[in-house]
C-alpha cells in the first residue's frame, strides 16, 4: 500500500515537471541542463537532452563535477527561463533556494536531499516517496521517467537509463540484476526493442574484444594480476587449453562453447579465493544487458561497457563526448570516445600501482581506510579509484576515504565509499560528509554508500579525523543495537 503511494506521488512529481518543460517548450523559452559528469550523469543528459530536442526545444546542456557557487552565479547571470538539473541538485537545494529564489528551477535527481524545495524548485526525487534512490533508480532513471512522460514515444531511451543504473553500480540485486524501480525501466526497454537481458560471464568487452582484453579491460570485479594485465590473462587462458585465436582470428567470450566458460569461470573463482576475495567470485557471472541496435563490436553494445564509455570521457576530461555519444551521436565520436577509454584504463592502472607503492598512500586508521592521492591522481578520477578500491582491498570492514587534490585550487575533493553491508546496518556516508564537510566551510553528500565532499585544502586532516569519529561512534551504536 504504502508503496502504490509512493509510486502515486513520485508520478504526479514526473508529471509536474513533464508540464512544466511541455510549457517552456511552447513558449519557445530557453531551457538550461546542467547535468553530472559521471555515466549517469551524462546519461541522464542525453535522456532529457534528446526528449526536448525531439520537440524542438530551445535548449543548452552543460556538464559539471559538482554544485557551486560559479554555476549559482552562472544562473543569476543567464537568467534562463528554466534551469533543470539531472542526477545533482538535491545535495543543495537550500543552495538553489537562498540563492536563486526567483528562477525556475527542475532537480530530476536520486541523491539524498539536504534542505527543503521552496516555490521555484520542483523536486522529483524517488527519497520522497519511500524508494531507495541509491539502489532502486539512477538520475538517468529520473530523467527517464520524465522523458517518458513527456511523449510515450520517448520509451527508446529506457536502454540509456539502463546504462546510467549500471553506472552507478545499481546492480546489486540478485545475479547483478538491476532491481526496484529500474525493473520497470528494463521492461520498457525491452518492450521498445532495444535491450536484451540474460545471464552470463560478465566480462568486459564480451561482445567485442579478444577474451584475454576483456579479462584485463574488467575492473569490476578487480580481479588482482588479471584486472590491467593482459599478457598474465592469456597466460591463464593457455593454461587452461583455451584457445584465443581460431586460425588468426581471436575469439570473443560469446564464441566460448559452455564448457570452456565453466572452466574459465572455475579457475577465476579459484584465483580470486586465493587472493583471499572469495567474495568475488558471485560476481563473475550474471545478469548481461545487450542493446541490440547498437553495432556489434562497439563498446555501446553491452550496457555496462556504454557506462565505462560514458565515464570515461566525464573523469578524462572530455565530457561533450559522451553526451554526444548519449544524445545519439555514431559517427567520429565513438573513435574520440575509444581512444579516451584506453587512456583512462591506463589511468586507472598507473594509479593504482601509484597507490599500492607506499604503505602510507593507503592506511588504515581506527574506524575508514584513508587513501591520499596528493598531487598525483586527478580529482576527477579520485571517485573511480575509491570505487575499485572499495570493491577489492580485502576483507574490507571500514569505508574508504579518499581525496585529491584540486589543481590551481586550495581546497580538495573527497570520495567516500562503503559496502551494502555497512549501509543496511545505517551507516549513511552521505550525511556524514555533508554534515563533516559543512563544519570547515565545505560541501558535502551523495549516496549511503558512495558520497563526497569538497572541503579547503587546510582542514583535510581536521576533516579527516572528524569522519574517522563520526564513523567510529555510529558503527559503535550499530554494534552496541547487535
Ligand atoms: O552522482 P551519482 O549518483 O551518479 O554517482 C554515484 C557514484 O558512486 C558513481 O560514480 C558510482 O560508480 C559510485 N558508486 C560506487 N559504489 C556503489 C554505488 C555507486 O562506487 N556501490
Ligand atoms: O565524486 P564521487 O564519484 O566520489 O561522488 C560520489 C557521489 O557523491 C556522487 O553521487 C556525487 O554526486 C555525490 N557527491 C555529492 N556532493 C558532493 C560530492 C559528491 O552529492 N559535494
Ligand atoms: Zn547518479
């Protein structure tokens, strides 16, 4: 019952909003997008960016790491009509209240709110209305919803949104399903005709890439001396008596017979109990979303490797890529969008064995692990390694706590990440960066599992110390509960 409510609301919300752009549209009035620069983010762009446009809409789309004052004053100075924010923008309407109180704004976002919607703000957020915006659905979700209900004929964007969930690692329930509100959005897409889900290994690259590439190109799972290492994974494969190649044509996962994947998939499971990450090993096989319009041998056909792609061009650097790759864009885009792919493994990689160099780039303190990128990982990168590293260190019992610093500024941005199974016991990073972040003059929040913060360069250890308590109380009020 309580749940048809809150799906009752969370519609009469998506319809507000739908009317509201129906309206600006007529009215030919500017409508400003400001979007995420994350895979969600830029997927949520290209969802609400494509409806409007397929309406002719008078539109102008921007991507940005995070809310600030620039783009505050960026508002007041354009004075657009409309301004709808997708995937960010909860985190700060008391932001968007105090400091714009006169513009029209629409915030289609899933992060946990902080402060209240005045007048101008209208708010479609799944918190409101009892679903977990963590899990449930993305931004590109929300987007989505509004999309669709702007013209049915929209249902085509459902793969996007699809992409935009995985890229928030929503597929967390059963066999890395996507689950809750995102199932309707699978349906869509499926009814649509634009994406097919199954089960299967879930390697990267397994439409497109010689199997030992896919092995290494996985980061999720991290698999150690597999992840980043392409020779050590054909290694594996000819000690397995898999062929790579048939002739001189290398092979693809799907061109595995079920026997040889069983045997790839058992030596995996093997290697990673011996890394001591058995856990792991449930994550190599499951639930696989195909966009089947999407060219064979692209990266766009499987859904995960779209949102790596649309990452990727966000943390490099180089978002208007990937909103032209999410708006719909097949041409030189791609090829621009691959080569910053490979860069950004690459960059994965050297930081990583930056980070595993010294003892002290990671280090354990009473209640997170700290990992301290100093002036060596890029701050946009700094949420992708806090995000592999949460999944691989082993046995990991404390949330990671990871920051860069900002070039050619004195603050530094921080990255925040847990497991499901320090978040179901209420632990909500959150509000803990938010509410950390807010005593140094900073700005902080997100997700219970996956948060972050900006905060002045000189209160990093201040801040640091101050989360390490926080969270040192409440696992100890979560313990003392049993
Ligand atoms: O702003 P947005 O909600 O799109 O970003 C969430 C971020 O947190 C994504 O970069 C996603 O990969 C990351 N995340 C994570 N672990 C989770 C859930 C999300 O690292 N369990
Ligand atoms: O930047 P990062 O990937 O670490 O962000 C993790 C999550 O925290 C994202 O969902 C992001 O939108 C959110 N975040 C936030 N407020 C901030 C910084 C990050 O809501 N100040
Ligand atoms: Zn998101």
């Amino acid at each position: 019952m309580a749940q048809e409510i809150g799906q009752r609301k969370l519609n009469e919300a998506v319809n507000a909003a739908s009317d509201q752009l129906s309206k600006a549209v007529k009215n030919n009035e500017p409508i400003h997008v400001i979007s995420h620069l994350d895979a969600d983010g830029l997927a949520a762009a290209g969802i609400i960016g494509s409806a409007l446009w397929r309406l002719d809409a008078n539109l102008h789309m921007r991507v940005q790491q995070w809310m600030d004052e620039k783009i505050v004053e960026e508002i007041q100075t354009i004075n657009p009509s409309l301004t709808v924010f997708t995937d960010m923008g909860a985190g700060y309407l008391d932001v968007l209240c105090t400091h714009l109180p006169k513009h029209r704004i629409i915030v289609l976002d899933h992060h946990q709110k902080k402060g209240e919607a005045g007048e101008n703000i209208l708010n479609v957020n799944p918190h409101e209305h009892g679903f977990d915006g963590s899990k449930e659905i993305s931004g590109a979700g929300v987007a989505y919803l509004v999309a669709r209900a702007l013209d049915a004929g929209n249902k085509d964007l459902a793969g996007l949104a699809v992409v935009g969930a995985l890229g928030d690692q929503q597929d967390k329930f059963e066999k890395r399903s996507l689950g809750g509100l995102n199932m309707g959005i699978v349906k869509d897409a499926e009814t649509s005709g634009v994406l097919e889900a199954s089960i299967d290994l879930q390697f990267f690259g397994r439409e497109t890439r010689p199997i030992h590439k896919a092995l290494a190109y996985t980061t999720s799972p991290f698999i150690p001396e597999i992840s980043g290492e392409e020779d050590k994974s054909l290694g594996l494969l000819l000690n397995l008596d898999i062929k790579p190649k048939i002739g001189d044509k290398w092979r693809a996962l799907r061109d595995l017979s079920p026997e040889e994947k069983r045997t790839l998939c058992s030596a995996l499971s093997d290697h990673l109990v011996a890394k001591g990450i058995p856990e792991h090993v449930l994550t190599l096989i499951g639930r696989v979303y195909t966009l089947v319009n999407e060219e064979p041998w692209t990266p766009l056909r499987d859904a995960r490797e779209f949102s790596v792609l649309l990452n990727s061009t966000g943390r490099m650097g180089r978002p208007s890529i990937g909103v032209a790759i999410a708006f719909g864009d097949r041409g030189s885009a791609i090829d621009e969008a691959s080569a910053i792919l490979k860069n950004y493994r690459r960059t994965i990689t050297l930081n990583m064995n930056w980070l595993m160099e010294k003892p002290d780039r990671i280090t354990e303190m009473r209640s997170i692990y700290l990992v301290q990128g100093e002036g060596f990982v890029d701050e946009k990168m700094i949420g992708t390694l806090a995000s592999i590293l949460s999944t691989t260190l082993p046995n990991l019992n404390k949330p990671i706590i990871a920051y860069a610093t900002l070039s050619g500024e004195a603050s530094v941005k921080v990255s925040a990440r847990t497991l499901a199974t320090m978040t179901q016991k209420g632990l909500n990073l959150g509000k803990i960066m938010g509410l950390a972040a807010e005593k140094f003059g900073g700005e902080g929040g997100g997700h219970d599992i996956a948060a972050g913060a900006q905060i002045p360069i000189e209160s990093v250890d201040d801040f640091v110390e101050l989360v390490d308590e926080i969270i040192y109380k409440k696992v100890k009020a979560i313990s003392a509960k049993g």
